[in-house]
C-alpha cells in the first residue's frame, strides 16, 4: 500500500487547516451557502434530506485493517453506528454535524485518510480493478498509476471548477472489472508490440441521462507522458465544456458535439506543446510510488491444498461460497475473497461499526492487512490462504455477510434513492431488499447464474443502472413512485447500454415484473452455461416484453 | 473597491474605461476587448498605458497580436464556478509568453486565490467587504502543492526527486 511521506503529511494538515477555517467562516456568516456549497461538495459533504452526509476517500478502493478500523470508530463516534460503502469504492456517513467535521477529518488523517474531491465539479476519487496485484490476468498493478493521478489532481490549480465532476478509472488487465468506459476517462494499462507498458486512454463515458460507453481517443500514451496527456484532455474540456446546462456539462457531450476525432485532435494539439515541459513525473519518483505495490511477501505454498479440498467436499455450502466469493490469486496457495455486503433482505454496501471491526480483525489475521472495496459495493480480502478460507468464512457467517451471491441476483447495486437522496424520484434500496428476499434461496440464485440488478431513485444514475443486465430506473408518475426496467446493459469490456423495456411498474408490482424476466430468461436460456446477458444479447428484448406486457 | 495581491493591498493606477469615455492624458486604462480590437491605433498611440478586460470564454488567439503592448489582462470571474479563468490565465503565461500584469475581477472567493497565483495571476480587484484577511490566510495555508503550474517554484515531486527537504 501507499504510504504518506511528509509532504503527503502536510498536505493532509493543512487541508484540515483550510477546512476547519471554511467551516468557522461559514458559520460566522462570512461565507454563503452559496459560496460554501463547492467548498463542502470539494471535501465530500453533502446536505440530505434529513442532515449532512460526508463521504470519505478510499483512493482506488484499497484499505488498510488500520483503516478500516478507524472508518468503524467514526462510524460509532459521529453516525448511528453504520457506514455505506458506495460504488465509487468510497465510504459514506449519513447522520453527519457539521461542526463536527474538521474533529473528525484530523482523525481521519492520522491514518492518511481523507475526503478531499470526493463531490463537487473536479477530479474525484479515482476507482480502479478491485482486484489489482493479485490478479494473474495483469499487465501492471492499475494501483500505481492511480497514485499518480491522485496526487496530481489532488488541489489542482487549473481544474477544480471544471464544468461539472470528473471520475477517472483504470483498470491494469483485459478483463474489465472497473467499468471503464463509464467514465469520464477510463485508463486501460496496455502492452505494445515492443513490449513497452503504456495507457489507453477512453474519453467520454457516463451514466446519466446520457449514458456513453466512452470513445478511444489514444490508443497508446507513454507511460511516462501520461499526466501531459491528460492535463491536455482536461484543458480542452475546462475550456470548451459547457458551463450553461448542467445536464450537458459532462466532457461526454463534449466529445460528442466535437465528435470524438475533433476532440482527439484538439488534445493531440495542446499536448504537443506541452510535452516534456515539466509535467510528467520523472522515473524515479514512478519508482518510488511503484515500491508501495510491490507483491507482499507470500509463502511458497503447494496446490492442492488439501485441507481446503477436503473442506470444500464436507461441505457444501462452504464449497458454494468459494465458487461466487473466492477469486483465483496469481499466487498458488491463496484467494482473493469478496465479502458480501449483500446479506438478504439488508442495505447494499452497508457495514456497521462491529462489522467493520470484525472484517479489519480478518484482514489483519488473513490477508496480510489489506482489503479493497468493489464498485459493486462489497469488500474484498485480497490475500488469504487457501488452508484459511474455512477459517475466514466461518466468521463472515457470524457476522451475517457470508452470502455465497457474488455476481448473482441478490448482489444489487443501489443507490440511496428516496430514504437519503433530495434528488430521488423514488426509493432504490426497498426494492433490493424485496428482490433479495424474493430471490433468498441460494439454490434458485446459483441456478439462475451470473445476473447484474442496479438500482438508481432517479435519471443520475448513481446505481448505475444502465450497465445492469437487469436495469431498475425509479420514476415518479403522478406522485407515484414507478419503476422502469432496462435490459442488456454491462460494465465490463464488453461494456453496453441497457435498453428500456417498456411503461414502468408500480412499487408493488416491480419484484414480479423482475421475476417474470428471469423466468422468462430460464425458459428461453439453450443451456445452464449461457448467462443472462449472453441470452439476451442473442434474443433481444421481444421475449422480455411479451411476457411482460402480453406482446402488444 | 480595492485591489490586492497575496499579500494585501495594493498600489493602482488602472482605471476601467467606460466604452463611450475617453481616456485622459496620461491615464492607465482598461478597456473592453471590443473596443480594443476596434480603437487599438488610436488607444495604443496616445501616451496612456493600455490594458483589457476579457472573460473566461475569450477567444486567446484573437487577443495574441496585442499582447506585447497590453500592460494588464483583467479576466472576469462571472460566478465563482466558473474555473475557465484558471486555464486562461495558465495558456496567457505558458502559450502566449504573456509578461504584463494579470489581474482577477469578479465572483470568487477568498479561497480560489490560491489557485489564481499559481494560475498565472498576480492581482485581485475586490469589493470593499471583501475578506481581504481571509486571502491571505487562504493563501498561506499550504506550504506545498504536487503539480507543475504557472508559478514555477518547486513542487512535491521536485524536492522529492532532489532530496530538498
Ligand atoms: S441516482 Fe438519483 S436518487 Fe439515486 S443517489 Fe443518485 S441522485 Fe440520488
């Protein structure tokens, strides 16, 4: 893992300084709500419905136990006991005062957190491969070019008032499990013919009201000229991005009205000049951010592991959590765990203080003390031996989150919707609960296979619902809450959009229109092994809709 | 209205031009970019020094031919929100080799002060309540900043990379 060196350490300071002085000019009345607002939005704090919500930085959703144990002390000292973990790999805080937020970033820094840009119209947290370091399938460990982009966003003089918010993600191997074209930029670590590491860089993506699955717009930038490239990229949107429309101030609408070539030209241009002149970080300050993620120390460690076999073949719902929860480890001997925080009937990504608590305790005595947060809203232990994942999964039981449904039904994405969000159109996390009971029996879930549900309370798509197989999209129709479904999105690399189905369902009828779609997917499925998504994209939506609405 | 610069007020000599007001002998004056491109022969040969008021979607490559004559660039912030001003101020100093003063006006904060200076500006033209205190607390609270700007001096990387501590 990074860690901070005294220049980091000061920044982290002095940005509680500014803070707490922004604070303390607020509430004395020489700032504005207006003017305060960015100011907060900068440092991840939001006025709800019923109080400030702070959202805290988990920089490429890697933690520390340490970490985590001080994100579950906040949660008992200044919230009701809960953190929510969120699809930007974040942590947020719903029952927040805000006189006591400069108290609690100081605690926050001393173990080098923070939650600088974590909202507001700059460069956010960036988001990357949950799975990075110990995937087999990598080109480079995505971690470290995400530190670089942090730091050098990181209270960027030019674009922290860019025309409206700015997410970045990386991924550092073929297999997309970060959702990059989704992004504003999207970052692939690729190799080229001579064997040379470098970035492709995707510009252009989003959810929204406009989803884009991003544009290429450079194949292949050196690795040591990244940050020119995209200081290049940033200029030409600072400058040009609409700043009239907040609903088409995304850099998606202009790439689009550019048209992605024209963009790429303008880039191409202002980075020729501002190439080699001082931007790009030298070689040996890469290396000493690359030191950070070197492979820890692992055991040398004989497949198979027969104590962990034998497990398995005793008993069988521990061998089902291994198939959906356990991910293969580069190295032999280990797994990488998502711990589920999809327990049925319970509010996705949520974790209370003694959970948290618990799952530093098996970071600390499993996983070499490291976890990484998904996108998809769990955490993940990184580095645990096989011969422990028996060990490991008995106390996730205890702890309630040792539900065997990763990538399955009930592991929903879902955004705060109406219980949290001023923007919501309708409650999101109801109706996960619902599906999740409806959906609770693990046979039916397995049987079912692979299938994305994501939940967003309104068009900003915070559950990111248009890259779900199964798309829910609350509306508000006469007062009513109103539930439209989409079909055949994905946010892998093989990334699409989904495709609205019909008229919406009320909240009462959206689990059985969702279950008709399922079953509607088992009838028509040419055998187990072909997914949803691999069906759907070979039927299209008429059988959905016929069983639906009756085919007319 | 004052005018400030890190580190409080300022001497000035500038005055804006209304567009129907003629300069007086020996004024500094500040003019609207119409005007300039309109009237340039005749500002530029009077005795007066010269100087333009622009916004953040100034078109920099129609100002470029009068660069080398212009004594201040005063950018309007419209709303606080509105960051085009950082980049103007960046490609004015680093594309264009822009020397003379570079002026903010407008509606920013205290707090985007900082960003300014290393953005290329020199000077704020603020209202009398403005919080001319809190700029300078604003501006002093970092001691250090990661990337390269405008302001050339070093960054995190470069004392990092020299050993400078
Ligand atoms: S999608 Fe809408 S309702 Fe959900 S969190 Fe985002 S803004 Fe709020």
């Amino acid at each position: 893992m990074y860690i901070y060196d005294k220049y980091d350490q000061t920044i982290a300071r002095e940005r509680v300084t500014e803070f707490t002085q922004q604070v303390k000019r607020r509430l004395a009345g020489e700032l504005s709500e207006d003017q305060f607002r960015p100011l907060r939005l900068m440092n991840g704090l939001y006025l709800q419905l019923h109080a400030y919500m702070l959202r805290v930085a988990i920089p490429y959703g890697t933690l520390s136990a340490k970490q985590l144990r001080k994100l579950a002390d906040i949660a008992e000292k200044y919230d009701r006991g809960y953190g929510h973990f969120t699809t930007r790999q974040n942590i947020q805080y719903n029952w927040i005062k805000l006189d006591q937020v400069p108290e609690l970033l100081a605690e926050l820094a001393t173990v080098e957190m923070h939650a600088n840009q974590t909202s507001g119209n700059c460069i956010r947290n960036v988001t990357a491969d949950q799975f990075a370091g110990v995937a087999g399938d990598e080109v480079e460990d995505p971690r470290i070019v995400s530190e670089i982009i942090r730091q050098w966003s990181t209270f960027h003089p030019e674009f922290s008032f860019l025309p409206r918010k700015f997410k970045f993600a990386v991924t550092g191997a073929p297999k997309d499990r970060a959702a990059i074209q989704y992004h504003d930029i999207g970052i692939h670590i690729v190799k080229n013919e001579a064997g040379e590491i470098g970035y492709a860089v995707y510009v252009g993506g989003g959810m929204g009201r406009t989803p884009v699955v991003a544009p290429l717009i450079n194949a292949f930038v050196p690795k040591a000229e990244l940050l020119s490239y995209l200081e290049a990229c940033l200029r030409v949107y600072n400058r040009y991005g609409r700043r009239d429309n907040i609903f088409k101030a995304r850099i998606k609408i202009l790439v689009r009205d550019l048209g992605p070539g024209e963009y790429k030209r303008q880039v191409e241009e202002e980075w020729q000049r501002i190439r080699g002149t001082g931007i790009d970080i030298p070689p040996e300050e890469e290396a000493r951010i690359r030191s950070f993620f070197k492979p820890p120390q692992y055991e040398t460690i004989a497949e198979p592991v027969h104590s962990f076999v034998e497990a398995q073949a005793k008993n069988r719902s521990f061998a089902r959590w291994v198939e959906t929860n356990v991910h293969p480890h580069k190295v032999p001997g280990y797994g990488a765990v998502t711990i589920s925080l999809k327990p049925i009937g319970g509010i996705p990504g949520d974790a209370s203080t003694d959970q948290m608590r618990a799952i530093a305790d098996l970071a600390e005595k499993y996983s070499l003390s490291e976890l990484r947060v998904t996108h998809v809203q769990n955490l993940v232990l990184p580095n645990v031996r096989q011969a422990d994942l028996h060990a490991v999964w008995q106390r996730l039981r205890e702890i309630g989150f040792a539900e065997a449904n990763i990538g399955l039904v009930t592991d929903i994405i879902a955004c705060p919707g109406l219980d949290y969000c001023s923007l919501a159109n309708a409650r999101s996390i109801p109706v996960s609960q619902r599906i999740s009971e409806r959906f609770a029996d693990l046979d039916k879930q397995h049987h079912i296979g692979p299938l994305q549900i994501k939940i967003s309370g309104c068009i900003n798509a915070c559950g990111h619902h248009h890259a779900g197989h199964i798309g829910i999209l609350g509306v508000d129709k006469a007062g009513q809450e109103f539930y439209q479904l989409t079909l055949g999105g994905a946010g892998d690399e093989t990334a699409s959009i989904g495709q609205l189905l019909g008229p919406g369902f009320s909240s009462d009828d959206v689990v059985g229109a969702i279950e008709k779609v399922i079953d509607t997917y088992l009838g028509l499925r040419e055998k187990p092994s072909e997914t949803f998504i691999e069906a759907y994209r070979r039927v299209g939506p008429v059988p959905f809709k016929e069983s639906l609405y009756g085919g007319h | 209205m004052a005018v400030i610069d890190r580190n409080g007020p300022i001497a000035n000599s500038w005055v804006h031009l209304a567009d129907d007001a003629q300069p007086a002998k020996g004024q500094s004056v500040i003019v609207s970019f119409a005007r300039l491109k309109n009237e340039h022969n005749s500002l530029f040969s009077a005795s007066t020094a010269v100087g333009v008021e622009v916004v953040g979607d100034v078109v920099l490559e129609d100002l470029e031919p009068f660069l080398p004559r212009l004594g201040i660039i005063v950018v309007r912030m419209p709303n606080m929100r509105d960051g085009r001003i950082f980049s103007t101020g960046r490609l004015l100093r680093e594309k264009y080799a822009y020397k003379g003063e570079l002026r903010a006006i407008g509606d920013f904060i205290p707090d985007q002060a900082r960003f300014l200076l290393r953005c290329g500006f020199d000077s704020f033209e603020v209202g009398d309540a403005f919080p001319v205190d809190s700029l300078k607390q604003a501006v002093a609270t970092y001691s250090v900043w990661y990337q390269r700007a405008t302001d050339r001096g070093a960054t995190i990387i470069d004392q990092r990379t020299s050993g400078v501590s």
